[in-house]
C-alpha cells in the first residue's frame, strides 16, 4: 500500500472526536508525519514538544515500516491512539500515559464508530531482530538472549539462591556472540 495522507485524516478525526481542539485557525497544534523509516518498534508515538517552542513542537509520528503495508484502518487506530494522547497533553493538559482520561476518549470513540479500534497495546506484526548476545552465569551455566550487552547484569537466579538477592559479583554474566546461521 502506498502511504496515504495524514493530515485529511488527522482533520476529519479532530472534528469527529476531538470537537476541533487539535487545530487553531487552519493549522494543526501538533505536527504529524510519517516517520524516515527507522521507526520500527511500534506503529507510533506522540512527543510533547518543549512548551518554550508552544505546543507546535510536538509531533505524532507514524511508523512507515510497520503500518506501510496495512489496512487503512490500522493507519486511522494509530493515528487516533496519538491523537488522544495529544489531546490529554494540549487541550486537557494532564500528563498521563494511558490512564482514565486516555482510556474514557478511547471509549467514546470505539463506541461512537465501527471502522477501526483503538487500543492501549497494538497487535500488528513487527519483524523481530534476533539476539546478538548470549549471556551465561559463570555459576549456574543458564544462558539467555540479549539483544545489547548489559554492564553489570548478574543472573537473578543465583543472587536469590546464593546471596539472599543481592547482586554479588560472581554472578556476573559473561557475554559472547550469537553465532548466525548460514
């Protein structure tokens, strides 16, 4: 699929659901955009902007990686999720995540319409990077993927086990590479 606009959508969707709070004049008070193509963690995000800059400097980003390839739909349940979120920054201005306002404007909306369904948590596919680390206790020999190396980890079984749950450094973990396929 091609990557649709998102401003007729983010218009529509401030006059359906947000009483037009969203925009001042024509314009609206947070930018959106497809994000460069990094983004591939999660179908997107809200930033709140610094409030010297007002509230232009934030923005809502949707993953172009992740909902490229989608159903319209899962365009319009992202972009609606961030915009809920901007509304409880900007209009309510409250600082919460997905706490009881969030969850009442996600409510309404799903009530209110068939098409799509908001969400706290998304289900769409995101490509798992393998583990490029395996990190062994030097005493117990269990092993586990890591995707980073993680300084000063120690294996949590042995710290309870052997010294009462405090990090000691014999449990140090001791990285070495995942071996690739070939």
């Amino acid at each position: 699929m091609t990557l649709v606009p998102l401003l007729p959508i983010f218009h529509r969707f401030n006059r359906e659901y947000f009483d037009g709070l969203l925009v001042k004049g024509d314009e609206p008070i947070v930018s959106v955009r497809w994000s460069d193509g990094r983004l591939k963690n999660t179908a997107g995000f809200y930033k709140r902007g610094h409030r010297v800059a007002g509230p232009k400097g934030c923005e809502i980003v949707l993953s172009k990686p992740v909902l490229s390839n989608l159903p319209i739909t899962a365009v319009e349940s992202t972009l609606c999720h961030e915009m809920i979120h901007a509304w409880i920054d900007l209009i309510l201005k409250v600082r919460e995540g997905h706490g009881p306002n969030f969850q009442a404007r996600m409510h309404l909306i799903n009530a209110s319409q068939q098409r799509f369904r908001i969400s706290i948590c998304h289900n769409f596919p995101i490509p798992q990077k393998p583990p490029k680390w395996l990190a062994r206790c030097p005493s117990c020999g269990l092993a586990s993927p890591y995707k980073r190396l993680m300084r000063g980890a120690a294996c949590k079984r042995c710290c309870d086990i052997l010294y009462g749950g405090k990090w000691h450094s014999s449990c140090l973990l001791i990285y070495e590479p995942v071996l690739k396929e070939s």
